[in-house]
C-alpha cells in the first residue's frame, strides 16, 4: 500500500534551486505531502553539476525512489503518491519514471522538471553526465545512455503540477534564450502565440526577447543560471520598461482547491487552443482527457 509512511520510508525528494521565483512555494507544497527530512535542496552551476550533486546525494540517502524536481515546479496535491504508485508497478530494470506537467509557455501538457529514478542505477547514471557544452540537453543525454546500456525508461500520463508559472523576468528570459538553441522548431511554431499573448502578460514580452536573442547568439550555450550572456539579461529587462518582480507569497496555491482550479482553467484553455488549430484529436487531447484516469505503466514495463 502506498501510503505516507511508505513514501517517507522509501523516497528523498531533491528540490534543484537557482533561487527561483517558486523556490519557498515548491518547497511547501512538497511538505504538504512528504516529511521535510526527506527533502533537500541543490544549488549548483552549472546544470550539470546540479546533476552529479542531486544523484550523488540521492545516493547517500538510499532511498528506494529518487525525485528530482525543479524549484520552478509547483506539485499538485497527491501526486507523489499517485506517481509513487504508478512507478512500483514498473520492473526492475526501469531506471527513469517521467509524469506530465502543464508548462506556461510550451504546449503541454508534457514531461519537464520533475523525474523519478531507481536510485540504485544512479552510480551507473553518474558516468554519463556530459561536459556541459557537450549537450544541450543533458538529463536527455544520460537517459539514452542509459538506455543504451540496458535500463529502461517509462512514461506516465499522470499529471503532476504546473511549470514556469509566477517565475522573475530573469529566469523567464534566461530559458528563453536556451529555447531557442533547445527547441527551436518548437518554440517557432508557437512563436506567434507567445507575441498575441504579450499584449496582456508581460511575461510573454520577456519570453520573445529571450528568444530572439538567444536565435541571434552565435557564442557556445549551455544551462548555466552564471553564463556569460546572463549578464545581458537585468538591462534586456529594462529595455522592455519593466522592472524585476517583487518575491513571491508563500501562500500561492498552497490551498489545494486553489490548485485544483488553476490545473482545470489551465486544461479548459489547452482544449480550447487544440480546438481552435483541429488538434483535438491527437496525443495531447488524449492526455487532457485522461487527467482524471489512473493511468497504468507501459505493457512492456510492467513486472
């Protein structure tokens, strides 16, 4: 049975911080569902090193299970239970579990920022871990190496919270800029929406200057909240006539119901832009309808 105890006896959750807007907020709702002995917190640069200190102090824990979720994740009430619940279901040689979250930028839903592994593969998994200009996409890169040498990797359709709501301008246009080296094709077919959309929310202005910034940046890129073009980023900001957003409160959706509808609006508003580009039909239709389904492990996977 999956339960409280035995999440709190079987799982360490590492929150990976570079002091984003949601940091407190991520950290709360965790406590919400786990032991505050459980979790802990990295902050490192680059991205790569965030890796190689989370798995390494996964490995010291010894927990069964393994979550590494990013501060500018906020989780949804009962989901380390319901992915938790989902994973044990998954054989023996699966090393890597990843759910669904509803990104504010990117179509969605789809899997970012929150991954779930079988610590003991972690020592295997930490030999992999790329220079961090040799991969743009490093946690992919382990995976597949991973993969390559013999362990599995499930998807879930389980939806886990939402992603890069409420962040500071910084973090906004950072990512942006690594967008656009990081999913190109994919940011330039919603490119149109995110400038509609910055007519009335300034996070999207911030969004489309970091991403063509980052297009017309020819120097090497890699996800370091330090690189050399963060310096850039305080007066892009100001170019735009905006100013830095005050810290968040402690109390944003951290009542459950608060959650509840701002995950429905949220979908109500996918479902619509799908409707509206005759797209209703494909996987992400599916996963909206599926938000309330107890989803199972892949045939392959299961034990």
């Amino acid at each position: 049975m999956i339960n409280r105890k035995y999440i709190e006896e079987n799982l360490t959750v590492i929150v990976r911080t570079v002091n984003e807007r949601t940091t407190d907020s991520c950290y709360k709702l965790l406590l919400k569902q786990i032991n505050e002995r459980n979790i802990h917190f990295v902050n490192e640069c680059p991205f790569t090193e965030s890796i190689k200190k989370s798995f390494e102090l996964s490995l010291e824990k010894d927990r069964k299970w393994t979550l590494i979720v990013d501060a500018d994740v906020l989780m949804k009430p009962d989901s380390l239970c319901e992915f938790l619940k989902f994973s044990e279901r998954t054989n023996e040689n699966v090393f890597k579990v990843e759910g669904l979250i509803i990104d504010k930028f990117l179509d969605s839903p789809r899997p970012a920022g929150v991954h779930l592994y079988r610590t003991n593969f972690l020592s295997k998994a930490l030999k992999f871990i790329p220079h961090p200009y040799d991969a743009i996409r490093p946690e992919t890169y382990v995976r597949k190496k991973m993969q390559e040498n013999g362990c599995d990797f499930v998807k879930s359709n389980i939806l886990l919270g939402i992603h890069d709501f409420e962040q500071y301008y910084r973090d906004i246009y950072r990512k942006c800029f690594i967008q656009a080296k990081k999913h190109k094709k994919r940011v330039n077919r919603i490119l149109p929406k995110w400038k509609k959309k910055s007519i009335e929310d300034e996070d999207f202005k911030v969004a489309v200057a970091g991403f063509l910034a980052g297009e017309s940046y020819d120097g090497n890129v890699s996800i370091n909240a330090k690189s050399e073009y963060n310096d850039l980023i305080e007066e892009e900001i100001k170019n735009l006539s905006l100013e830095e957003k005050r810290p968040l409160q402690n109390n944003f959706l951290f009542d459950d119901r608060d959650m509840f509808h701002f995950i429905i609006r949220e979908l109500v508003n996918i479902s619509a832009e799908l409707k509206k580009t005759h797209k209703t039909s494909n996987k992400k239709g599916n996963k909206i309808a599926n938000f309330f389904v107890k989803e199972k492990p892949n045939r392959t996977a299961l034990s």
